[in-house]
C-alpha cells in the first residue's frame, strides 16, 4: 500500500500534530512500512469472528449514584498552564 | 550484611533481617540510596530520587518494625515506574510532555504498596509513555544496561529492571502492555512478572492502551514477586476492568512440585526469529524444568506471526485516544505564546511528544479514521481474538506454556533506534499475551557472553499462582537468578 | 425533519464520576480529576444513570438494549477535556420505539424514536471576560445526557413542538430529569431538510445546535426552512453543515469552528466494559415506572369525561395531574374541577409567578368549594368571592361562605317571595312582558332577574330564579 505525504499530513491534522516540512518524506516513508507491516492482517479469514475489545469478556460494575469527590480545584489547578478567577484559559475561541 | 549483600539480597531475605533487628530500614534504605547515588550517574535508571522522603518513610517504618508491628514489606525500599501517579512526586512518563507534571494523587498500586509499609526510593526511566522495548526515548536520556553500559535494558520498563539488576532496590514497578515488563526483566537477568489484565487495577497509572496495559512486579526472584503482587492485587472499584475475582495466597503453594504440570512448548516461538543461541539457552531451561518433573508437550498457537501487526493497530488506536488529553490545556506541556487554539493544540502536542509517540499517534489515528476502521481496527480486534482462541485450545492440554521472553540478549545502544520495525520485533514473544490478557513472567535462564536470557512462562487468566510456583521451583534448582553483573563502577 | 434531543439525567453525580452535578457553582468546583481528563484517571459508570435510560426507554416504549457498549468519540475542543467524549455510537442501550404525541387538536402524532444512548456532557467556554482569552468551566463536563434522537417524521414546527413538550412531561413525570430548559436540562438539535414538492428525495440536511426553549424550536425552524428554501428558489444548492440559531437576530448562522475535521474515529471504549442488562433489571424498573402521561391522559377522558383538550392540560404535568386527581377524589365533580384548576387557579397563579407546588390553595381546599358549587350553595360569581377567600386563607371554603355570608338563596319558599315583591314592584314591566312576543319577553326576564338579584344581594340561584320567575309572569 502507498502512502502520500498529503495521506501523512490529513491524519496529522485530526491528530493535532504538525509535521515538519523536510521531515515529510521521513515521517511518510516509516508510516508507510509500518501500514505494510500492520496490512498482513488483510490475509487473515476472519469471517463470522466476533471483534474483542476487550480480555476475558467481562461487564461493566455500576457505581452507586453520590457524590464522594470533594472540591478539590486549587490543588487540581496547580499543575495548569493557564488559569484565572478558576478558569482554565485557552487563545480566543471563535464559534 | 555488607552493602555488597544489601544490594542483592531478595524482600523475603531484607524483611527477615530487619525483622530479626540485625539491620533497620533507615540502614538498607541508606544503602539502597548509596548505591543509587554511585551508580546512577552511569546507568540513569532513576529519574527522580526521593531520598529525604525515602528516610521518613523508613524511620516510621523502624518504629513499627520496634513495636512488632507492620506487615511483610514493611520497610523494603522500591521504585516505581514513572508512570505511576505518585502524590506530590514528579510523573513524567519520561516525556516532556509531563516534564512538570506533580499529580495531587496516587495510583492504586502506588498506595496499596505505600500502606504495606514499603519505601518509595524513587521513579525509574522508561521509554516515553512506555512506547519502546529499549529506554532510548525517553526524554531524560537512555537507561543503560548494567550487564554492559554499552547495550540497552530493554523497555518500556528499562529503568526498573536496571535498577534491580545493578541493586538499586529490591523490588521495582512495572507496567506492560506489549512485553514491557517481561522483555527488559529477561535482557537486565531479573524477574518480571505481567499478572492477567484485570489484576491489579490501573487506575493512577499513565494510560497507554487501555485494554492492554497492566502492572506488575520486577523483582530478583518470583518468590518476592509472589510478596508484591499479593499488595498489588485485586478489586478497585475505580478501575471499571479490574477484576472482582478472589486473589489467592501467592505465596502459600509456591514450594509446591511440579511434577505432572503439563508445560506446552509452541513451536512457533522457536521460528527463525529467535536467535539461535537463545534458542539453545531456552531449551536448556525446560531441561531443568523436565527434570523438577514437569512434562513438556508440543503445541500450537498458529495465529503467534499476526501478534504484531495485530498489536501495532490496536495499541497505537487506543494510544491515539488516550494520549489527547495532552492538549495544553489543563496539565502539560504548553507551547509558548500560542497564537490561536489550533496554534495551542498542534505546537504543544507536537514540541511535547518525542518521535515515536507521535508516529504511533499518526497510526492509530489513520486506523480509526473514515474508511479504515473495518479494514484496520476491526479486523485486528477479530484477529485479536483468534490469538486469545489459540491460547485457550493450548491451554487445553497444557498448564503453562513456555519460550522465550525476546528473540535476543540486549542489544547495542542506539542500534534499532532508526528502524522502528526492527524495535517492535523485539515484543513478538510477549505482546500475544497482551492481546490475550493473560499472565506472564520471565526469569533469568542464564547468561550468553555474558548477557542474560530470559524464559517466558505463560499462564491461564488469573492463574499466576501456578506461573510463580514453576518459576519458584525453576529458581530453586537453578542459580541464573543470583548472577549480578559486576558493578558499572568498576565496569568501564 | 428530524430532532435529537440531549436531556441531562438528573442524577446526584456524574456519569462517571463522584462529583456533584449541581448547577451554578464557581467555575471547576464541581470538576474532580476524571472530569479534567487528568492522567491515569478512570471512568466508573453511575448506577443511576443506566436506571435513568432504561427508565426513558420503557416511557417511550422503546426496545432496550441488554448489551450496550461504550464509545469514544474523538474530537479537539477545549470544552471536552479527554480530547474524546465517552457516548454510545454502535450499540444504544434504547434501541427503536414509538412515542405518541398528543397535538394541541386532540389528535395523536405518532414520532419513531431510532434509539436513544448515554454519553457525558462537556464544560462551557465563556467568550468575553478575559482579553483574547476564552475561560473554560468543567463543571458540566461529565454529566450524564441522554441523547434521543428521532426519525425525519416532523413536517411541521408545530409537530416538533408538541414532541418535545411531550418528552418534557415525560421526562419530569418519571423524575429522570429537572427539565429545566432555561439550565440547558433539555437542548434540542434540529436536523432539516426540505423535500421539493411532488418528489420522494430529501436535499442536504442542516443540522442546528443547542436550541434551549420550545419557543426558538418553532422560530428556529421557520427561519432555517424559509432560508433553506430562498436557497433552493435562487437555484443556490444547501451546504451539510452544523448550524446554530441566534435568537436576538432570530436567524441561523453556520458554526465554522465545529466544521473543521470532523472524522469522530469512534471506537468501543476500553476503560469501560459493556452493560448487560437482564430481564429482571428491566422488570423491576417497569413494574416502578409511574402511571405515564399517555396513559393518565386516556385514563382520565374515560374515567372522568374529560374532553381530549383538557385531560391533555391536566396531565401536561405530574403535579397538575395529581392536584386534579386528589380534588377530585373529594368533589366527586372532575369536570368543573378540571375549570377550576385550568381556569380560576392556573389564572390566580400565573399572576402570583407562582408555581402549582406552591398553591396557597390546597386540593382539599377547592374540593371544598366545588362541592359547594355542585349542590347550588354557591352561584358562580359567589363562588368566585369564596375562591378569593381561599387563596388569602380566610379558611375553609364553607367556613368562608359563613363569615362573608354567601350562602346562595335556593330555598324555593325564600325565592318565592323575592319575586313576588319584585311582580308587585313594577306593574308596568308585567303588562308589557304579558303582552310581547318571545324575543322581547326574553329581553324583559333578564330586566326581572336582575331584579331579584338585586333585592336578594347576589345570593339568589340563577337557574331556579329563571323558571320561577317565567311561572309566576305566565301565571300573573
């Protein structure tokens, strides 16, 4: 399968990473091996198998509904980049 | 003991002297410190050393250990991956990402040891956000391994397995969700055990992929990996996939023989991926085990070859997702003066992530986008269950099943660093077991040129009692597990 | 058209977390370090959010799912901490249903539910108060939404109005929800395309977000219909887009921000594990869910004699329904009660601001006055001097009737010789009554009536006032 630098730089941009200009064909030429590599799965017949998600095929515990978290902002704010009058603040966001 | 003891001594052996008063905690706690701080500076297997802390928390563990009170670990120092949580301790993932990051809690595991009375010396390097079989890309710099400085320990738990290997600390936290504790235990000569996903629960822990990360124990011998994963173990009600399931006494039936355990061998863990001599070093070590009286039978795990590419989608699928929340916003990394949103997501996300973060990113999210999801991350979630298939035909007529835990001994520093391929080879014996969710553990089997081997037992889910038993017994007969390597020190 | 509606479940925390979901607080109080996204935290599903869901999809008569799964749904925003939001993409836990509306006309609209799933609510931005900054506020995110979205069965503005107060009322009679609009409880998308008269092919659907009353519901979709269709006249082709209505310049504006890159890549989402319901967990919430309006509203035109519009009213809430019923229980006259409540008091109340909860006038209360109605102690204008003693809280209703002396003269005897004063008093309007014709003798009776009313302050009974006064005119 041939990978385009424009296919490199679309997911990219979904993931929110920018790719350098002169290491495009780099960063294209690996991904590109590891979707070959990651491709051998189109030879397995997987007809009729049921997807796994998850091991052991075990289900979901519920949480009784109340509220055992205290406020707790200063000590969760103190690791943030950017923060006022208990705002986390981000560049002007346009709707 | 003489710090030369000290620091090869096992838990069961520390907590028999400190128990019998002939050492205290604040003294081996010392010595483990003394030693980091000697050899350290060579190997670079501790990233953040917690020395005053680590005195507090053994002068209380000494006035417990007066009273007579306390439990098994009480007072045994230890390291944590620095992908623990730990309150008030930097956790980084070795990434500049979380360079600064001081998480205001601990991770279950973290907190579970703490209240047993362990000591935190410190977090040990790894390979960013463990995506590495070899500690290079960590932003702090590679771990070097203590056999031979000029070679990798493996990874991601690179710096744990160093640091019990070089006598850093008895015991060390690891986490795995490819081989990342089997791989680095076998090429740094220690054990390391990955319990069955749902064991211990993961909450506090630096997701990686969810549906395949687990902690575990590294430790020198699997009796004391028995100890830790008895405090590490069972239900948290935080972790939605951590299992409601009775956690046995591991340590009760470990002396147990084996005679009669069927013990598969899967012939395709012996293909030619597998370097030759590691072959021979492996097929010595079921000798032994033959010999301790198990039997070893010929099995099947047909589906072993599409583990990778298997893997490498769903790993780096979930990765693509979990690692999102570094986005500059809240925690993290936070590029400077950013000139709008999208300026703010892609420079943070972009200037934060090392290289092979990024490119698993890149391919997990390719692997989830429109058009790719059934052909790619659907098809490896049904081929994810053909391997777990495999293993429960296998386990059908076998007890354990037995190879080897890396295709190699450890490798030369910076020699796969430019071929990722060549890097995630190196997880083709470990990385099913992840898929699988199912316990496994690899113990020294000696040492080829001097550089150590590691046999793989794997187990049927939640059934490590019988993985700790046979790697218990292994130790008994054999020694590989006492060889140390010579002090770096000393080790030009 | 079709409609999705995210209605906030009001549970005590969040979906998955511990921290309160209480509305106002100070900005990210209420977010704890799972709603932040923060590393190594994990979700752990609220009980009472499945219970919530599961409760809606019996409401609706939906199929519910026993197996529902978990997905993440990946997409950047600054509100959305985890960079994904955890909802249910391929497997639903309310699966198809059919939901009968009641429209304003008595009839029932029947809306297909496609399927109704659990997710998270993310935090709010806040535009203006820092300079070239945007605040962010987590302590939305994380509470649990239902999401409930419908087949393209609307045709008219009206009809989707009518489906969302019905989903309102549904939703407040099993509790499941505070449904209060004006806090964002309940957010309707509106999702619209036209069909060009004479052809069976919808065009390109818009989709418009966050539209928070019933009110903008209707204006939203009339100026986004006409707008779609000035596109179509001017031979302009309608763009996919998502879409948001500005009700200060009642118009719909095209949202460029959500616009950008909007590949969801959902996947089953590995920190939780699928939910599996089986029939006896649905059994016991069914046999818990309340009597539901649909069934109160056909209860009460049978058992009552209601008409359809006001057995519609009545049970447009729980409160106002039960108000009904337990007045009712004591006056054993649910058709003037129905008046009453949907007419005097809903009237007294409205003026007041005043909620039903809130009535200084108790079921008990008015029960007490319509019973006094029903056996003619009380003419309608008297009743409605008892009413205002009532509400000021004179007492009881006969005790009001007592002390403001109210009682209505129905005494046969007492009438008699009210009329017959009056018949004397004015000898002139006899003759001429005797002598006209039906339609001025009609005229002429009022005259006495009022007469009568007047000697007797009010208190006479009108209607055997009427004939009484006929026989004795026909009889003089």
């Amino acid at each position: 399968m041939s990978t385009t630098p424009a296919d490199v730089l679309s997911v990219a941009q979904l993931a929110r990473l920018r790719i350098e200009e002169a290491a495009l064909d780099d960063v294209t030429e690996r991904f590109g091996r590891i979707l070959d590599l990651v491709a051998q799965l189109q030879q397995v017949d997987t007809e009729g198998v049921e997807p796994m998600s998850n091991p052991h095929d075990m289900v979901q515990r519920l949480r009784a509904d109340a509220v055992t978290e205290d406020a707790q902002r200063d000590a969760l704010q103190r690791v943030a980049p950017s923060v006022e009058d208990g705002f986390f603040l981000v560049p002007r966001v346009i709707d | 003991m003489s710090p030369n003891e000290l620091s090869t001594a096992t838990a069961v052996e520390l907590a028999a002297a400190l128990r019998a008063k002939t050492m205290s905690a604040v003294e081996l706690t010392q010595a483990c410190l003394a030693t980091i701080a000697r050899e350290n500076p060579v190997l670079n297997a501790a990233i953040t050393v917690c020395g005053e802390q680590a005195i507090e928390e053994a002068t209380a563990a000494d006035t417990l250990l007066r009273r007579g009170d306390g439990g098994t670990l009480t007072g045994i120092p230890l390291l944590h991956k620095d992908i623990f949580c730990t309150r008030d301790v930097a956790t980084t993932c070795a990434s500049r990402m979380l360079e600064n990051f001081i998480p205001p809690y601990d991770a279950t595991v973290v907190s579970r040891l703490r209240a047993a009375g362990t000591i935190m010396l410190g977090k040990t390097n790894m390979d960013e956000f463990a995506m590495g079989s070899s500690t290079e890309t960590s932003v702090f710099g590679e771990t070097r391994n203590p056999w031979n400085i000029h070679c990798v320990p493996g990874g991601s738990s690179g710096g744990t397995a160093a640091a019990v290997a070089a006598g850093f600390t008895p015991l060390g936290t690891g986490t795995d969700t490819g081989g990342s504790i089997r791989q680095p235990a076998s090429l740094c000569g220690i054990t390391g055990l990955k319990p069955t996903y749902g064991r211990v629960s993961r909450l506090g822990i630096i997701a990686f992929a969810s549906s395949l990360d687990q902690a575990g124990p590294m430790t020198r011998t699997a009796e004391d990996a028995a100890l830790m994963l008895q405090v590490m173990s069972g239900l948290d009600p935080g972790d939605s996939t951590s299992a409601d399931i009775e956690v046995p006494d591991f340590r009760a039936n470990l002396g147990d023989p084996i005679s009669g355990l069927k013990i598969g061998i899967p012939k395709e863990y012996f293909s030619s991926s597998l370097e030759p001599r590691v072959a021979a070093s492996i097929q010595a070590a079921l000798v032994e085990l033959e010999r301790e009286g198990a039997e070893l039978v010929d099995i099947d795990l047909p589906h072993t070859d599409q583990g990778i590419p298997t893997y490498y989608i769903i790993a780096p699928a979930e990765a693509s997702a979990n690692l999102s929340r570094y986005d500059g916003v809240r925690f993290g990394y936070r590029c400077e003066a950013p000139t709008d949103l999208n300026d703010l997501y892609e420079r943070s996300r972009t200037e934060g992530f090392g290289e092979e973060v990024k490119r698993r990113i890149l391919v997990g999210t390719y692997a989830l986008s429109t058009g790719f999801y059934d052909a790619y991350f659907k098809k490896a979630q049904q081929v994810r269950r053909l391997i777990s298939e495999d293993f429960n035909t296998a386990f059908e007529t076998c007890d354990v099943i037995a190879g080897p835990a890396a295709p190699g001994v450890a490798f030369g520093l910076g020699t796969k660093t430019t071929d990722p391929l060549a890097m995630y080879l190196e997880d083709i014996y470990t990385l099913s077991v992840n898929l699988a969710g199912l316990p496994g553990i690899s113990v020294p089997a000696g040492l080829l040129d001097g550089m150590p081997v590691g046999l793989q037992l794997i187990g049927r889910a939640f059934d490590e009692a019988t993985l700790l038993r046979v790697a218990h017994r292994f130790q008994l007969r054999t020694d590989h597990h006492l060889a140390r390597p010579v002090p770096t020190a000393v080790n030009p | 058209m079709g409609l999705e509606v995210h209605l906030q479940l009001a549970t005590e925390s969040k979906i998955f977390s511990g921290a309160a979901t209480r509305f106002g607080a100070e900005p990210n109080v209420q977010a704890c370090a799972v709603d932040l996204g923060m590393p190594g935290m994990l979700p752990v599903l609220n009980a009472r959010a499945v219970q919530y869901a599961v409760m809606f999809g019996l409401g609706v008569g939906a199929r519910i799912g026993k197996r529902s799964v978990f997905d993440r749904k990946n997409y950047f925003y600054p509100d959305l901490p985890k960079g994904y939001q955890v909802s249910q993409f391929f497997e639903p836990i309310v699966c198809e249903g059919k939901f009968e509306v009641p429209m304003p006309d008595g009839s029932l609209f029947p809306v297909r539910i496609t399927r109704a799933h659990l997710e998270e609510d993310a935090g709010k931005s806040v535009h203006d108060a820092y300079a070239g900054q945007t605040g962010i506020d987590l302590n939305r995110a994380g509470t649990p939404l239902l999401e409930i979205v419908t087949e393209p069965d609307f045709r008219t503005a009206e009809q989707a109005v009518a489906y969302l107060k019905s989903l309102h009322s549904l939703a407040t009679y099993l509790g499941i929800s505070d449904g209060n609009m004006a806090e964002g409880s309940m957010r309707c998308d509106v999702n619209i395309s036209l069909r060009p008269t004479g052809t069976e092919v919808y065009g390109t659907r818009t989709e418009i977000k966050n539209v928070n009353s019933f009110r903008f519901v209707e204006k939203a979709i009339a100026v986004e219909t006409e707008r779609q269709m000035d596109i179509l006249e001017s031979g302009g082709h309608i763009v996919q887009e998502t879409r948001l209505y500005d009700a200060d310049r009642n118009e719909t504006r095209s949202m460029r921000s959500k616009e950008v890159a909007n590949d969801y890549r959902y996947f089953p989402e590995p920190d939780l594990l699928p939910i599996v319901l089986d029939d006896a967990y649905i059994d016991n919430i069914r046999a818990g869910l309340p009597e539901l309006p649909g069934a109160k509203r056909a209860r009460f035109i049978e058992t009552y004699g209601l008409s359809d519009y006001d057995a519609s009213l009545l049970v447009d809430s729980r409160t106002t329904a039960d108000f009904f019923e337990a007045a009712t229980d004591i006056s054993k006259a649910p058709k003037l009660t129905a008046n009453w409540i949907l007419g005097d008091l809903a009237g007294a109340l409205n003026r007041e601001s005043l909620d039903l909860t809130e009535s200084p006038v108790s079921p008990e209360a008015l029960a007490g006055l319509i019973v006094r109605i029903a056996d003619d102690t009380l003419s309608s204008k008297l009743a409605k001097q008892v009413f205002e003693g009532l509400w000021l809280g004179e007492g009881t209703a006969d005790e009001i009737i007592e002390a403001r002396g109210l009682k209505q003269v129905t005494d046969t005897g007492a009438l008699e010789s009210l009329v017959a004063q009056v018949i004397e008093g004015h000898p002139d309007q006899v003759t001429q009554y005797q002598a006209a014709d039906e339609a001025k003798q009609k005229k002429l009776l009022g005259f006495f009536v009022g007469q009568v009313m007047k000697a007797s302050k009010g208190q006479a009974n009108p209607q055997r006032l009427n004939g009484l006064l006929r026989a004795m005119l026909d009889s003089g």
